[in-house]
C-alpha cells in the first residue's frame, strides 16, 4: 500500500495504544508518515498494562513461531534505547525448575527441543540454581533450566514512550477517543481511502488504517467486513507492593512449581517499581479470580520460595484479556477483503511488537510483502 514515489505523505490512523498500536504509530512516524492514533482510553491502558511481560521465545512452537519471536526478542534493546525513558527492559534469563519426575521429564524434552533450535536453553543443577539466585529456597527440585536470553520489561511505559515519541516526529494523539465506524471510500483514481469515525461524529480519513486494538480488534475488523477470530483469553497477574531489596540478583523471570500436587506453577518478576508481579499456570492459562482472597494466596505460595516477599502486601488487578486470534498466532497484513486495512493483533505482543512495528511499516510505507508474515496474513481466517 505504499504511495509510491509520489511527493503526497502518506496518511495513517492507528487505532489502539497498546504496545502494538504504539510501537508501529512510532515507527511510521519515523519513516515520514502522517500518522494520527486513536486510542478509547490511554497507551498501555489494555491488555498491555496487564501483561506478565516476559520477553521470551522459550515458550513458543513451532520453530518458525519460536525463530520469528527471538528475532523479535533480539530488536528489543534497540528498540528499548531510541525511547526517551527508562522503560525497565532488563534482560537475565528464565529460571525454572521442577518437584516431580514427570515435570523434570518436561524440562528435559523442552531443553532438547530449544537447543536443538539453537537457543541457548542449559539443564541447571540445584548448586547452579543458588548461585544465580541464592534468595531463592527451591524446596524440591529434579531438574531446573535456565534459559539466558530471556527478559522483561514494563510494557504500559513502553507504550507510552512510544506515543511521546510518534508525537515528537509529528505524530496526531487522540486519547480517549473511541473508534465507532470505519467507511472505506472508492477514490476516481481507483486508490482507496479509509474514513475513521470516532464517537462525538468527527471522521479521521487515512490512506490505511491499522487495527491494533487487541481484544477489540474482531469488532474493529468487522466495521470493514472483515473477519478476525479469537479466543477468550482472561488472565490473572497480581502485584505486591513496592519491596525496596531486589528479589533476585541476576535472573529476571521464575518459573517455580507447584508446591501441592494438582496445583499449578507459579511465576513472577519484580518491576522497575520494586513491585513484584505472580502469575500461576502458563502463560495462555485461562483465570478470572481477581479476588483478594486469590490475591493473597498467590502471594503466600510465592513467599514460600522466594522469602523476601514475607511481609509483603498482595495487590488485586482486575483480570485481563488476552488478544489471542483463534489459531494462536499473529494476524498481520493488509486484509484482502479491505484493502486499506492493516491488521496488526497477536498473543505475546509485548516480546513482538518491536519486530511487527518493523515489518509493518516495511509493507505499508515501502510496499513490501515480508515472507516472514506468510503464514499470519488476515486472509487465512476469510
Ligand atoms: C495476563 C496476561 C499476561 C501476559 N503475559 C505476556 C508475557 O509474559 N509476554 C508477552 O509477550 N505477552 C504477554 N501477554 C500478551 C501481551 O500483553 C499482549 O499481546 C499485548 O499487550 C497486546 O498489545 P496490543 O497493543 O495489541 O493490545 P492492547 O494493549 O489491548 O491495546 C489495544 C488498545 O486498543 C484500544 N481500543 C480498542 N478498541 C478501540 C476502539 N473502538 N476505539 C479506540 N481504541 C480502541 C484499547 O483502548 C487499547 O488501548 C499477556 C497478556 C495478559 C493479559
């Protein structure tokens, strides 16, 4: 959908200021284009600002799926060092270990498989495990890994980093602004346009408009007759308050197991804040529970590994919702039913959004068709 080598600008709404949204608002700005994002709420506000934001390609099948979020994963520090704060990228790696045979049978197959993709994966002992991080009590362990490339990082400030920033280069902002229609519009020329309505009657008209409004994106994309499916997908990460020691000196995310049979595994982080953040089950696991009560069990369980946290308080956050499209991986690309409509939506979007901002804006504003995308094209759900 480039303009070609006309002298016109190109025009282009972004709908959504989640790090997705954000991310590619930015980099178009960057490369020139008129860009105006439109966002219901504020950037992060979504399910970015729910996210265990784990920058990983650990846990990620298959090898193409895996290669395409660890080469995301390798853009993340420069993407992190163009933005004008600290966004809390820090890198570390994943630790994680099992009680049980069958979970250690786990953690072996997954090592093998990682490292048979070529990324760095090791099979750890208990002796490794206290020398990374000695504030840890494991209880039981039958195996641990630890994967090193792995990181984090706080993605609500991302977002907004990445807003200021598109604003900088010229960027439109319009916060608090909710997307209500999307008229696509035959110009004489045969070259199309795209006429955002936004609640209160204005219209924003664009070249392209991209969809980046995670959960909301299928609603979104049936505006224009397109159809984008996904799961739901609820999630439950909860916080402490700020603890002033760090909990752990070298690695940045844990992956600890279940303390009673049945139960599931837990994780956490700590946040640039002193927070610490304490997910259970996987990272697709499905939770409502955002009670106090779940709150402060999660907390309990934690504490049990990781003593530092004795003491601490547990923090509620209202369940969040996964963008998730139906199969699982990224929807990205111009739809072929609209064909200036750009869908950007995918699970783990904190670790890709450097990598889909990229790509993105090589098929938007150069024109290209990235092969890279063949398999995530909007058309495969028509
Ligand atoms: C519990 C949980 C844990 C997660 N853990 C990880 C993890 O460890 N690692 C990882 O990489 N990913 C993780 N994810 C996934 C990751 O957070 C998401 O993939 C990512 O945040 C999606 O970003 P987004 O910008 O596409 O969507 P969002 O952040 O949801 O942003 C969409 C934006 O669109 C706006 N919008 C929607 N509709 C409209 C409208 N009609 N008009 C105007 N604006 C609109 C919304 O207000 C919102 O701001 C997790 C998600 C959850 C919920």
């Amino acid at each position: 959908m480039s303009t070609g080598p006309s002298n016109k600008r190109l025009n282009v709404s972004v709908v959504g200021a989640g790090i997705v949204g954000a991310a590619i608002a930015y980099s178009l700005a960057k490369h020139g284009v008129t860009v105006t994002v439109i966002d219901r709420g504020r950037p992060g506000g979504g399910a970015t600002g729910h996210s265990f934001a784990w920058i990983n390609a650990t846990a990620k099948h298959p090898v193409s799926y895996h290669n395409f979020n660890r080469r995301s994963l390798g853009m993340w520090d420069r993407f992190a060092r163009d933005l004008d704060v600290d966004v809390g990228l820090r890198w570390g790696g994943q630790m994680e270990w099992a009680a049980t045979e069958e979970g250690a049978a786990e953690l072996e197959s997954r090592a093998q498989q990682l490292q048979a993709w070529g990324y760095p994966c090791q099979m750890i002992d208990a002796n490794r495990m206290a020398r990374l991080e000695p504030g840890i009590c494991p209880r039981q362990v039958t195996a641990a890994i630890y994967c090193e490339l792995d990181g984090m990082v706080e993605p609500a400030a991302a977002a907004e980093a990445c807003i200021r920033a598109a604003a900088k280069h010229g960027a439109a902002v319009k916060l608090e602004t909710e997307v209500t229609g999307l008229i696509v519009k035959s110009g004489k020329s045969g070259s199309n346009t795209v006429a955002v309505a936004v609640a209160g009657g204005e219209t924003v008209d664009a070249d392209v408009v991209v969809l980046a409004g995670g959960v909301d994106n299928t609603r979104l994309a049936a505006m224009a007759g397109v159809t984008v499916p996904q799961q739901d997908s609820p999630g439950v990460v909860i916080r402490t308050n700020p603890i002033a020691q760090p909990l752990f000196s070298s690695v940045s995310v844990v992956y600890a197991p279940p303390l009673e049979p049945g139960r599931p595994e837990i994780h956490l982080r700590q946040c640039l804040d002193g927070t610490a953040m304490i997910g259970e089950g996987t990272q697709e696991s499905l939770a409502r529970d955002d009670s106090q009560g779940h709150a402060d069990e999660l907390l309990a369980r934690a504490a049990e590994y990781v003593p530092a946290l004795k003491g601490a308080s547990a923090i509620p956050v209202p369940v969040g919702y996964r963008p998730m499209p139906l199969d699982g991986f990224p929807v990205v690309g111009f739809s072929p039913k609209a064909a200036n409509v750009y869908l950007a939506l995918t699970h783990s979007g904190v670790t890709l959004a450097p990598l889909i901002a990229q790509l993105a804006t090589m098929e938007i504003v150069d024109g290209a068709q990235v092969d890279l995308l063949s398999g995530y094209r909007p058309g495969r759900f028509d």
